[in-house]
C-alpha cells in the first residue's frame, strides 16, 4: 500500500507527534512492507530511506495532487495545515483519508470546518489516542471513532548504551527530570517555583538534588523567549539545561533520573508519560488528557483552567507538585510501588502491538 502521512511537522523535527508519526511509518514500511510518503511543511527537499519518503508539502492543488497519488492517506492531528483543503475538497480526493484527531482544537475553534467534515463522514475513518473530549463529541455526534493509544520502543528502554550521569557530568544524588520542547504550555516556568518550594519547604530533608531540562530546537518565534526566562529562574539552583541530545541519550535520561517532573497545562496522550513508565520512572503531572487513566505516578488535580483550556497553576498546585517530589524522592517503598505500577502493562503499548491497529484501519 502507498500511504500519505500528512502533518505538519516530522522527523528529524524532534517532539511527541513528529517521534509517533515516524514510529508508525517505520513499523508499516520495515515491518509490513508499505511505502509511506510524509508529506510535511517542514522539510525544504525531498529525502528518500528505501520506501520511507520525506516531501514538502504543497498547498491548495498541489497538495491534492501529491495525495491523489497515495491508495491512502493519514492526516495527523486536524491542525494540520491543509486539513480544510482536504474537508473543503473531499469530492476531489480520490483516497480514502483516516484523520488522527490529536485533540481535534481546530474544528473545535472552527465549526464550518466541523460541519463539513461530520457532513462528508463516510469518505473518513477517524482515531484518538485516548477517551478524551474530542472522542465523546464523535459520540456524541454518531461519528465512527477508534482509539488508538500511543507506543513506545520497548527494546530501546532494554538496552544500557550511555552512562547518562557520567557523560554530562551529573554529581548529585537525585536528578529530577523534565523532557519537553519550549513551546506554548509546556510549563517549564512552572519548574523553578517547584524548586523554590522544595528549597523553602524541605531543605535537607532531600539531599544534593538537580534538575535537568532536556529539548530540541523547534520552528516556534516564541521559543527563545520561554528559554531565557527558565533558564533565568532556574538558575539559583542545581541543574543542566540540554539541546538536542543523541536519542539514546534521552533514554538513558529516563533510566537514571529520580522522578519525571511533567508540567505541560494541555495535553491528549503525552508520549514522555509513556516513556517513564517504558524506563521504571515515577512521574508527577497535572491531570491533563488521559493522565487519569495512567499508572506510574502521581496526578495533581488542577480545577482553574484559561479559557483556551489550559490548566492555570497557582501557589496551591506548586505546593502540591513539590510534596510529591519529595514524597517520591525520599520514600523508598513508595516510589518502587510507582515504579512496578507503571510496568504493568507496558508490553501492551509496545509499537509492535500498536501498529497493527493502524494496518486494520487503512485496509477496513
């Protein structure tokens, strides 16, 4: 089968989404023989890796043009860029199109484009990644919708490759870990003001701890700004501030840390989650997305939400977040309970079970 993935960024564009679309097209291609075509905005040129594509994605006819060539065609998330195109034209689209809601917050935002995509329902398959708002309106609505949850590369967690610590000089007794790319809602601001609840509330009941932020380089206007205000607020305390570090080197992050500190504001199915549980890792995090049904951790119930709806942190919910720092980091018992907890399961939620979803869903 020749199928079109459709998204607006991919690989080597490093984050959630772009990690997931190029899981599901590796298996698809090297494990059940597709040719997949990405077609992204955020590749200048063509690249080709035997029958994975990388292209630039056009616009208007052009991009119906590119994906009429496709038997198929997944469009990841409905804030991909041409996702009216593809709704406003569906008449002229000859494949068949599975759209990966993410979310669904354009046509939430946008009810015309809503309308004609519920009006046109047959000419789609449509997939979450979990029981989220944008699954119950499909309910609601009498619109055919499967979950597909997100995965994760056991065999990469298996594997001891990197001394994480020694590689990037790590001396002190605890590392609390956050992975997550600059970008609106991520809440790395929120970090420091842990810290300076811990520093205030628990000196020395937690002994020589550091905090390390690991990102990659995005194409966002806004990303320097949110770089230079953590890294001014972090810097009284202990911590390392990577970019753009080998992948193995993230694993390995996750392997050797204390507690994942996760505090994104908006969220559907968060892949890092994933990858804490996949690494034995605790976490802590707001209850953004499908957090409420995951195991592993710790969720801080945060009611205040802006009226974009993300969650809004106050003085109360920082407190909250720094106790289950501590909680996790100086409890033994616990945090081996978190970590077992999170284990359960996890073969489940290895691509190799995932993908196959995805296979039933082009070929149904």
């Amino acid at each position: 089968m020749k199928l079109g993935i459709c998204c607006n960024f991919s690989w080597p564009h490093i984050g959630g989404s772009e990690s997931v679309i190029q899981s599901i097209a590796e298996s698809l291609v090297f494990d059940m023989g597709y040719e997949v075509t990405i077609f992204t905005f955020s590749e200048k040129v063509e690249t080709h890796d035997f029958n994975l594509h990388r292209v630039p994605c056009l616009k208007g006819k052009g991009f119906i043009k590119q994906i009429n060539q496709m038997d198929h065609v997944m469009v990841y998330s409905d804030s991909f860029w041409e996702w009216e195109t593809i709704v406003s034209n569906i008449d002229r689209i000859k494949p068949k199109v599975t759209i990966v809601l993410v979310g669904m917050y354009n046509m939430f935002s946008n009810e015309h484009i809503y309308d004609m995509f519920r009006g046109d329902i047959h000419r789609y398959n449509v997939v979450t990644h979990s029981a989220d708002k944008s699954y119950e309106t499909c309910l609601s609505d009498d619109i055919p919708v499967m979950i597909i949850p997100n995965g994760v590369d056991l065999d990469e967690f298996r594997e001891d490759r990197v001394d994480f610590r020694k590689k990037y000089g790590i001396k002190e007794n605890h590392i609390i870990l956050n992975v997550a790319n600059f970008f609106y809602g991520k809440g790395q601001e929120e970090i420091p003001l842990v810290c300076d609840e811990l520093d205030r509330r628990f000196v020395g009941t937690i002994e020589n701890w550091a905090v390390v932020s690991i990102s990659s380089s995005i194409q966002y206007p806004y990303e320097k700004r949110f770089i230079q205000k953590y890294k001014s607020l972090i810097k009284p305390y202990n911590n390392y501030f990577l970019r753009n570090i080998p992948r193995e080197d993230v694993v390995a992050a996750f392997k050797e840390s204390d507690v994942f500190l996760f505090t994104s504001k908006k969220e559907v199915s968060p892949l890092v989650i994933l990858e804490a549980e996949a690494a034995g890792l605790p976490w802590i995090s707001a209850d953004v997305g499908d957090i409420m049904n995951r195991k592993g951790g710790e969720v801080i119930g945060i009611d205040k939400v802006d009226e974009r709806g993300y969650k809004v942190f106050t003085p109360s919910s920082i407190k909250c977040y720094a106790k289950s720092v501590e909680r996790i980091l100086t409890i033994r018992e616990w945090r081996d309970q978190l970590r077992e907890e999170g284990q359960k399961g996890i073969e489940e939620r290895d691509w190799k079970n995932i993908v196959p979803m995805y296979h039933e869903v082009f070929n149904g």
